[in-house]
C-alpha cells in the first residue's frame, strides 16, 4: 500500500467490485521453504471473505491453511509523463490501482471447492457476448471430479483492506484533467475515467 493517506480509497462497495472486475490475483505466504506467492482468481463472497483455489502441488497448497495470507489485486495502471504537465520540470510516475487483503486462511470442504469452480465459470462466462453461455453440467461428472481432485480450495477471511487508488490526487485538478485526458488518448480509458471519479 502506497504510504500517502491522499491515495487511500475507503468506499468497501467500489473494493469489491473491483475484486468482481478484475477476478485474478495473487496469494503470498510464508512457507517452511520461504515466501511463496500463487496466481489465481479470486472471488469475494461480499461478505468479508475471498475465495480461490490452487493446484494440489503447489508449494503454498500444504502450507496455507491456519496461517495469515495476504492477497493482491490489480487494477489499471499506466506511465505519467511530465510532458503532460502545464511544468515539465517534473518527474515521470506511475498511477495505478491495487488492493491488498490480509487474513487467516482455511481450507475448504469438497463442496465449497465445486460451488467456487462454478461460480468463477459463471462469473467469467457472463463476460463473453457471443454465444451460450458454458455450464459445469456439460462436463462428464466422473471428468469434473477426477479434475477437482488436482486442486484444493480456500478462503481468505479479510482482516485488513489496504487499497491503493493512486490517481494524481497530489496534483492541481487542472493537472489531473491534463494527465486524465492524455491518459485516455494513449490508451488507458480506465485510468483516466477513475481520476476523473475522483477528481474532487
């Protein structure tokens, strides 16, 4: 989390859409071999908890449950020039927007492990306009299970959200329609279109 209060967003309902936008993160933990991080999607429960799943071999899989964990997402990130400054004696920067979460983690039961694999599937096939959507019952069950077998499920109960929404908010708001509007012309509209939601 980025040291400065001004880059601090505390609005718990734009947190967890941005979990329910982005949807993949990473898990860190100590192990008796050291750190570990995991790449998975995460799905919040709306209710104070994530939840993901990792591959039976992983090295955080025989180690996670019953310790603190800390996740992370990513959200739109892009490079500041100070050319768009209206003074380019300036420095470059980087504006981006990321969330950690930290907590202790438990592993799941069987049947929480199927109900996270379904609803990422549903989550994510919801996204894709052409088509019917895939459902899990299209899968020979003897396949599902046999795959489900490979990996083990968890949840994350948050204990502390620590959000980074670093959005020039340290700069004049004539600066920060300048970064906003070169941003978005350079191909990062998302950025630009939350520097300009918090604009004020």
């Amino acid at each position: 989390m980025h040291p400065n209060p001004a880059f601090r967003i505390e609005d718990r309902a734009l947190l967890e859409s941005l979990i329910e936008e982005v949807g993949f993160g990473m898990v860190f933990a100590q192990t008796p071999d050291g750190p570990r991080v995991a790449h998975v999607p995460l799905v919040s429960t709306g209710d104070g908890a994530i939840h993901f799943h990792l591959a039976r071999g992983n090295a955080l899989t025989r180690h996670i449950a019953g310790t603190t964990a800390l996740a992370l997402l990513n959200g739109p990130d892009a490079y500041v020039s100070p050319r768009w400054y209206s003074d380019r004696g300036q420095v470059p920067t980087w504006n981006y927007v990321a969330l950690e979460l930290e907590g202790p983690v438990r592993r799941m039961e069987e049947e929480g492990l199927h109900a996270l694999l379904e609803a990422i599937g549903e989550r994510q096939e919801a996204r894709i306009a052409e088509g019917e959507p895939w459902r899990p019952e299209e899968v020979d069950p003897d396949y599902w299970n046999k795959l489900a077998k490979g990996i083990v499920g968890f949840e994350l109960e948050v204990k502390a959200w620590r959000p980074t929404f670093k959005l020039s908010q340290n700069k004049p708001l004539e600066e920060r329609e300048r970064v906003a509007d070169a941003l978005e012309a350079n191909g990062s509209p998302a950025l630009a279109a939350l520097m300009r939601r918090f604009a004020q």
